[in-house]
C-alpha cells in the first residue's frame, strides 16, 4: 500500500435487513484519501455518504446493518478486523468525527462542558480543571460568544447553529487526529460562521497535516475545500475527480445534474427556472444491477438496464461509471 494513502476502503458493500426486504446501502465502493488532502462526498439524501462515513467507524448498528463484504485499511490494518476495544481506541484518538445531527449526538443530561471535557481526559490524560480550560478555549476557537458560561449549558440551551459548533469543537479536542470525518459539518450555520468553521477545520488540516473526508450536499462548499471529489448515487460511486476537473469537465449525467441545477450556474443569467434532475431515486430494496440512475439519465440506453457500468477514464484521477460515456469514448 502507497505510505501516502492513508485509508483506503476496498470493495466495501453494507446492507441493512429490515422486515421489508434488504436495502442495499451502500454497493462495491472503492475510495482512497492520502495524508494531509481533503476528500468529499456528494450526491443526494439517501445516497450512502453517511453510511459509508459510519462504516469506516464501525458505528453501523448490527443489525439490521451488515458490511457484507469489503476492506477498510486505514494506517496499515483494516479496521473491519478489529474488536469492540480496538475500534473505540482509535475512535477520538486518530479517527475524529462531526455528526450530522448534534442534537442527538449530544447526551441531553450532561452540560457541554463537561462532554468535551470528558474528550480531553480520556485522550490527554489531564484533571478536570485544567481540561475545562481547554474546553473554553475551544469554544472560543468555534466562535461561541461567551465560552466561560456556555460550558455550563445543557445541549436543549442552545440553538442548533450553537450544537454543531460544540460538536466540532468536540471532534478538535482529540490529541491529532490522523482523519477527520465531517458529516455536514455546516448544517444549521449561517454563511459567516460557516465559513469561520470550514477555515478553522483547513487550517487545522495544514497544521498537523490532517486528512479530512467532508460529506455534503453543498456543492460550493465541495468548490471551496476539497481536492478530490466522488459522486455517489444510490449506493453506487458515479463519478471521480480532482475538484477542478469535476467542475470544469463533468462527465457523468448524474453530476452534470447536480451542476446544472446550482443557481450560480453562468446559464441562469437570464432563465427564471432552475433546472431539476427529473424522477425520484429508486428503492434501494427493489434494485438490482443495473445502472440505478437509468431511470432518471437523458442518455438511458440498453445497457443501463442491463449491468452497472465498469469505469470509464476520462483524464489521469478522473473516472466515471456510465455506459453512455464510454461508448461516446469509443
């Protein structure tokens, strides 16, 4: 394995087996973050960015999850390996993560202060004294007005704009962490302070050479932070690219969807319309293996229902998995 990669996921598929059917969550992905860049995942609601997230942490609840099949190497051992202990060493410890829901991350009968403070102890081996310091001196890092008597708030008190800042100050208390994982970091910001929040999480990226895996439906989010992007659509990985490649030349329907229905797009100018991607995804308990945006692709043919496609290389670091591209390659 390249010592510049630093997690790599192989062929991983995860299902959960509910009384309706299996739901086939996430199919065959392969991804690879290296030391010190930031990887996002897009696509829509449903799509698998958030299980794919929680499959690296082993937060998958089994059951009804299963990670059917696949490997999870991160620093040389693959975590799917690990037990109970092993994986909660890591946790906080090389592996930060910042929840998508705060309200439910956050225990409701603990004050906040004392959460992070509890992050601190657990990993800097610190009393609680000088660990409250800390944790006020990191909440003043996210811009909580006030630090020194927020700590002594419960999650209810606070808005949800304030809740995400906690947990992310959270995810920041672990001594260096080697991945930081941002599940919709920004949710419930407002564009000032979500812009503090994603330059407090690069610049701790460049100070301790930091790799982040920045999960998002914000594409200008994606524009402004990463390096590298993947396109997920109902399980499946769609599309890969550096992010200006992905920008500048997007090759697969799905991601020119997405693209064309940003308000900034230069083609709106003088239209009083967005665009809409057209259909609904497809239940994830009825799919099989065919293309799962065949019935959504303006370029659906045959073969879209026939198979899922294999990749496609448009230039070096960009890949797409669509029937219709490669035989326009040809």
């Amino acid at each position: 394995m390249d010592k510049e990669i630093l997690l790599s996921m192989e062929d991983v598929s995860v299902s959960f087996y509910t009384h309706r059917g299996i739901v086939k969550a996430v199919r065959n992905l392969n991804l690879q973050i290296k030391k010190g860049e930031t990887l996002a995942l897009v696509g829509e609601s449903g799509c698998g960015k958030s299980v794919t997230a929680h499959t690296i942490n082993q937060l998958i609840p089994m059951p009804p999850g299963k990670i059917e099949s696949g490997k999870v190497i991160f620093e040389g051992q693959d975590l799917l390996e690990l037990d109970d202990k092993e994986i909660a060493a890591l946790r906080g410890e090389r592996i930060s993560m910042i929840f998508q829901e705060p309200m439910t991350s956050l225990n409701p009968v603990f004050k906040i202060g004392d959460q992070i403070a509890d992050v601190f102890m657990a990993h800097h081996d610190i009393k609680k004294e000088e660990a409250m310091e800390k944790t006020v001196k990191l909440l003043e890092l996210v811009k909580i007005p006030a630090p020194e008597r927020r700590i002594k708030d419960y999650p209810h008190q606070l808005s949800g704009g304030m809740r995400q800042r906690v947990m992310i100050a959270m995810a920041l208390a672990s001594p260096e962490p080697g991945l930081l994982i941002a599940d919709e970091p920004t949710t419930a910001l407002d564009v000032t302070i979500q812009a503090q929040i994603l330059r407090l999480i690069y610049e701790l990226k460049q100070d301790i050479k930091m790799s982040v895996l920045l999960i998002t439906h914000d594409m200008g989010v994606v524009a402004e932070t990463a390096d590298r992007v993947i396109v997920m659509y109902a399980g499946r990985k769609m599309e890969e690219a550096d992010v200006y490649s992905l920008f500048e030349k997007p090759s697969h329907p799905y991601t020119q969807g997405l693209l064309n229905s940003l308000p900034s797009n230069k083609k709106y100018t003088d239209a009083k319309r967005l665009e809409a991607i057209k259909g609904t995804i497809p239940d994830l308990l009825t799919i099989g293996n065919e293309c799962p945006f065949e019935n959504r692709c303006p370029h659906a043919m045959p073969a879209c229902r026939e198979s899922f496609p294999s990749e496609t290389k448009i230039d070096d670091g960009h890949s797409v998995w669509c029937h219709y591209v490669d035989e326009k390659k040809e």
